[in-house]
C-alpha cells in the first residue's frame, strides 16, 4: 500500500478503507451517505465532511470494511442523487491529515521539557490556565498516534480528534485536478 493511511492501518487494522468523496453542499446529505453506509453493515471508522465552494462538500469516510466490500458501499453511495462521485483512495498516493485538539494537565516542574517536546513533534499551545494546557497537532494519522503516546504519560484529560481527511497526491507534482473539481486557482 502506498497512502500514509494504508501504511498506518496495514499493521494495525488491514480492513480499513478510505473513501473521498464530493457531494452536494445540501441539508440531509451526510445522514443519507451514512444511511447508505450503515444498511451495508459496515462500521464508520471516521466521517470527515466540509465544503470546498460552489455548492459542495468534501466528505473523508474510513470505513472498517474488505476492498470487495467497499466496492460494493461505493457504488451504493454513487447512486444517491447528492453525491457527485466517489472514489475508494485506499491504495493510491495521498496525502491525508488528522487533526487532534488535547488538554494535557503538565506540573509546572516538567512543562518546560512538555513544550519542547510537543513543539519537537510538530504541535503546538493553544490555550493554557492553571496547568492545564490545550495542544494541536495536524499530521498523518500515524504521526497523530505517536503525538498520543507522547501526551498520555504527562496527564491527557480530554481528547478531540478529526479522523482523516484525505486527498489523492498529484503525480507531476502540481495540484491533482480532478473531474468535478471546484477550487480556487492561485
């Protein structure tokens, strides 16, 4: 597998599979894909959605599910009249980003080496009161998940996390430029 996601599941949980698709920015459209979803008896390891201009939406879905499998959700999905195409990018190069937002509760005797780890890792401060601190991080899934071994030791008492979202790599190196694409040119 080639994709940061596949290498981070390969090991850990082999069946996961990512699906990218564009929608219609319309109410209802997420309830309805997941609807599609669930009725195949395939667990949601992750729902990503946000619009992306022009009356759409990009929604991220991992789902716990064989690639058989999830040919077959695909195309149940496709046929749904909101949803302008859909693509199983498991296997192709992408780049793929999750968000994790935690409050870690550092003694003042150790918060210097706390932060110089986190910023070593690639994360950041975002709120700090009476000890307790707020840190992100925007990275590969994988990279997300040793960020999380890095907090755990320090006090981790609320986690949130995006799962990921995901887009394939352009092979020439300039933005990949699919059918549908709504964007903005630079």
């Amino acid at each position: 597998m080639t994709s940061e996601v596949a290498a981070a599941t390969a090991t850990s949980q082999p069946r996961l599979r990512v699906l990218s698709l564009m929608v219609e920015d319309h109410p209802g459209v997420l309830e309805r894909v997941a609807s599609q979803i669930r009725r195949r008896g395939f667990n949601i390891q992750s729902l990503t959605v946000g619009p992306v201009g022009g009356g759409r939406s990009r929604m991220t879905v991992t789902v716990d599910a064989g690639h058989a499998e999830v040919d077959q959700v695909a195309k149940q999905v496709d046929k749904l009249i909101e949803v302008i195409e859909v693509h199983d990018i498991t296997d192709d190069p992408i780049v793929s980003r999750e968000l994790v937002v935690a409050r870690v509760d550092v003694p003042d005797h150790v918060r210097e080496s706390f932060l110089g780890r986190v910023t070593g890792y690639g994360g950041r401060v975002v709120d700090a009161l009476n000890g307790s601190l707020v840190v992100e991080l925007s990275a590969p899934p994988d990279q997300v998940e040793g960020f999380l071994a890095l907090l755990r030791p320090y006090g981790l008492s609320e986690l949130a996390r995006s799962g990921p979202v995901a887009m394939r790599r352009s092979s020439s190196g300039a933005p990949a430029k699919p059918p549908g694409f709504v964007g903005i040119e630079r």
